[in-house]
C-alpha cells in the first residue's frame, strides 16, 4: 500500500472513531454534549434569541436548511423546541424553546483526551498539518465564500430580529468560528470573511 493510500486509511479510521465519540458523548450526556454542533448548536442560539425563522438560524448556523430541518425535526421530537408560524406572515415558522428546552443543562464534554497521548508539541505540528491539507483541499476544491446576496440577507435579518439581537448571534458565530479554527477546523469560515 502507497504511502497516500495508507494516510487516506487512517484519517478515515480517526473520523470514524471521533463520530463514535461524539455519538457517545451525546447519549450520555443529551443534545447539549457539543453546544458548537448539531442539535447543541441550535439549542445554543435559541437560548440567545427564542423565535428565530428557520431562514435565519440555518444561516446563523450556515447550514442547508434542509439539515437544519432534519436537526429541528429530532429536537421537536424529544420536545426540546416547537415551531409555529410567525403571526405577520404564516408562510415562516418561527422556532421556539420548549419548557424542557430551556431546562436542558450545557454538559461539560471534556474532549481533550483524545489528544493526551501527543506531547504540546506533537499537538502543534499536528494541528498544522490539518491546516495545510484542509487548505490544500480548499484549494483544490475552491469555497464558497462568495455569497452575493449575504449582505441583502444581513440588513434583511437585522430588521426581522433586531440590530442588538443579531449582533449578539453574530458575535457567538465568530467565536465559534475561532474556536474552531484554533483547532484547524475551516468549516465555520464558508460565508463570511475575517
């Protein structure tokens, strides 16, 4: 087997393992195990700004909303939130917390183990040899940060959720979006720029 091969082989071995991590994070500990994905994402905002449309918050969390819908279906399932239909225009639905959704405690998921068996700086080169080949691919793939209608989308949400209230959600998206790039992960930068 070719050096490539065998590399490809293994960070798929560490994705697959890291997904049944956080698959078991989750169970033992509820939607709220990773606040910066997933359902935990969406409980996160919505505790910042409850009633948020489905258009606003897929973009806050620069998701499909066909995810999102998929996202919000599990969490209106296990009454974590409600939908109804806004009151000005009954063609968007408007997300809301639940009582239990409110309730939902923020667990405390200490995932620094899995780095443990590498020294500070085995941690280092490791988090910039992820940089380099998440940019290589971005590269190779291109991204897609050209969003034309992003500022129109902008004023149009600061409008609907107010300027205070989307600064606030905006603010907790870049902190996201550094944690996250600290960590090498460029996921969270698509849409916006530095």
């Amino acid at each position: 087997m070719n050096m490539n091969a065998e590399l490809y082989d293994k960070l798929a071995k560490l994705q697959w393992l890291l997904q049944r991590q956080h698959l078991k994070n989750h169970t033992e500990a509820g939607p709220m195990a990773d606040k910066s994905r997933g359902q935990g994402r969406i409980l996160a905002f919505l505790r910042m700004k409850d009633g948020i449309s489905t258009k606003d918050l897929s973009y806050m969390l620069d998701i499909r909303i066909s995810s999102l819908n998929e996202l919000l279906a599990k969490l209106e399932k296990a009454e974590y939130i409600t939908r109804r239909p806004s009151e000005t225009d009954k063609r968007i639905m408007l997300i809301y917390l639940t009582p239990k959704g409110q309730e939902e405690e923020e667990a405390e998921v200490d995932s620094s183990g899995i780095f443990s068996c590498l020294t500070q700086e085995e941690q280092t080169a490791f988090r910039d040899y992820l940089v380099r080949i998440s940019a290589a691919l971005e590269e190779e793939l291109g991204s897609d940060t050209d969003r034309d209608f992003m500022a129109v989308w902008m004023e149009a949400a600061k409008e609907r959720i107010g300027s205070e209230e989307f600064e606030k959600l905006m603010a907790m998206r870049g902190q996201m979006s550094g944690m996250w790039r600290n960590m090498g992960d460029e996921r969270f930068r698509r849409g916006f720029r530095d």
